[in-house]
C-alpha cells in the first residue's frame, strides 16, 4: 500500500538520533468519522491475512503489519489468550505512580522496563517501585510474553534485515560495555518494553520522539475488545486507519509518525505490549560510550570534524537503510 508522503521529509531533529518534539490535540473520533474526511481510508485486516508494508511515494517502507503467524487458531490460544490474561491478572493490585496511570499517550496504565537514556549520565536500568517490577519481571518470565516477543522480533529480521542487525549490533556492543544493564529478552534486539495494562488502553494522538528515528517499534495487542469497532491503529501522517486485531503486531516509525487508537466499546478492555530503543543509547555508543559532552572534550580536531559529518548524514544514511518494496 503506497501513500504521497515522503520519508525524508519527515520530522527528524538535527543530531538524527530522535523526532522532533511536538505537542498534539486529543482526538476520540472512531474510524467512520475519521474516514469521513477527504482522503483517508481504512484497511480491513483479519489475522491471518499476511503482512502488509506499507511505503512512502518512493517506495521505501515506513510501516509494516507484520500480522500473525499462519496457524491463528493456535496462536490465539496458545499466545494471545494467555498473554492477555497475564496481563490483567498480574496488573491488579499494582500500585502505579500518577505518571504511569495518565501520561501523554492517555489515560491508562503504562509501565517500561529495560535500559534507558535519557535525562540520565549514563544509561541505566529504569527505576521501578516495587509492586511494578515485580509485575513486570513476572511477565518477563511469562512463556506466551517471550514468544510473543519472539514472533515479533522474528518479522523485524524477516522485514527489515539490515536495521535489525544494526540493532542487534548496538545490543552487543552496549551491554559488553556494561553487562549490568537488563538485556529483557534474548531473542529480543530491542532495549526497552513497555506494557499497557489498561484496562482500556486507547492512545491519544502522539509521537514518540525519543525513539531511534530510522528504527522500528513493534507493537502487539490483546483484549476483550471487538477490533472492527474500535482499537484501530490510526496513522495521522498517511491519512490510515487499520483494524489491528488482538494478537496481531504492527511496527511503525514511533518517533516520526502521529499515531493513536480509535476508542473501544463500553465495557471492554485492551492491552497491548511495545518494543524499541531510545535514540540516546545509539547516541551513548556513537560517542564512545560517553556524553556528547564527555567526547567534544576529549576529542581530536579530527574525531571532532568526523562527527560533525556523521551528524549531518546520519538521517541520509538512515534512509538508505529502510526496505524498497518493488
């Protein structure tokens, strides 16, 4: 499925390792309203249907329904259902924060585990209290949590191979640098996961900036919920809603795309769980497992006009890695 946007154009900040910071108005209009307007259009999708890139005017992947695999059935009961439930059940009674119950992707519950950098010297393993770690860590351990994450990991390799063994690549050499930091999978490339418990998971209109924004975060979705009514995956910047069925996983560039969820029925309930790494742990190996700060320092004049040049490519070379679909 092809769409008039162009990926280099989209909105990248100048070091190239995260989107541009942007604030955005709440929106719970369903799929009809939003189809109503002139130019948008909404993809019918049922699990076992494939996968589906979707691309920019020149034929460059920016998103993928990566789906399900072929056996729905099994997967469903083996996965879905047990990944749902371990979700809700393990969530209740968890004391979260203020922050992880309303934040800007919307009012519900949220919580992240892996490595992250951000405001942080150094990267670091997130900060948990301890009725959310233990919630988290148990799903860590949750058989249908690693094969979902598996399968996921899986349609990254198989859809995007060279970012995938850059991401792979980056893993390695961050955590031989520092083999304290949580490694949450070990079929997973990705530093960080995050978990929407809900109960009504429904994104407001956002984007994560933070992100690597040539990468690709994946996310996967289960619940009581009827997926032809509500959940949606709404794509702002290309104008798409997708039916995004429990189980399925969709990837999308998080950091550059305005993305949300249509709302839900009354009475149901919709999780989903999200994988990615921060474009500032790129940033940390890039620089020598330093600050940007801690390298201009130390730098020679040569390193210093090398980095001044990798900064102002760094997005033409990210581009060059995102799949031509023929």
């Amino acid at each position: 499925m092809q769409f008039e946007v162009d990926a280099e154009d989209l909105p990248v900040n100048s070091t190239g390792f995260g989107g541009l910071r942007r604030s955005f108005a709440k929106d719970k209009r369903d799929a009809d309203s939003l189809c109503a307007q002139p130019g948008w259009h909404h993809l019918r999708y049922e699990n076992g249907q494939g996968s589906i890139p979707l691309v920019d005017r020149n034929r460059r992947m920016i998103a993928c329904i990566g789906g399900t695999p072929k056996d729905v059935a099994r997967w469903t009961s083996e996965v879905v259902e047990p990944l749902e439930k371990a979700i809700e059940e393990g969530s209740r009674g968890v004391k979260f924060s203020k922050k992880e119950k309303r934040h800007k992707r919307g009012p519900f519950a949220a919580t992240a585990i892996g490595v992250s950098h951000g405001g942080e010297k150094r990267p670091g393993n997130r900060r948990l209290s301890p009725s959310v770690r233990r919630f988290m860590e148990g799903l860590l351990v949750n058989p249908s949590v690693q094969r979902a994450s598996g399968f996921l990991n899986h349609l990254f390799r198989t859809y995007n191979k060279p970012m995938y063994d850059v991401y792979a690549e980056h893993q390695r050499q961050l955590h031989t640098s520092n083999p304290r930091l949580r490694q949450n999978f070990e079929n997973s490339v990705f530093s960080c996961l995050t978990v929407n418990s809900g109960p009504r998971t429904v994104t407001d209109p956002h984007a994560d900036s933070a992100n690597r924004p040539d990468g690709w975060c994946g996310i996967t979705c289960c619940g009581p919920f009827d997926y032809k009514r509500g959940g949606q995956l709404v794509l702002w910047d290309l104008k798409l809603i997708i039916d995004f069925p429990p189980g399925c996983t969709i990837f999308i560039l998080s950091a550059l795309l305005i993305h949300s969820n249509c709302p839900i029925q009354s009475g149901e309930r919709r999780y989903s769980m999200t994988q990615y790494t921060a474009g500032g742990l790129f940033r940390w190996v890039a620089n020598g497992f330093q600050t940007q700060e801690k390298f201009w320092e130390n730098a020679s004049d040569e390193e210093r006009a090398q980095w001044l040049t990798d900064r102002a490519t760094r997005w033409e070379r990210g581009l060059a890695l995102f799949p031509i679909i023929p």
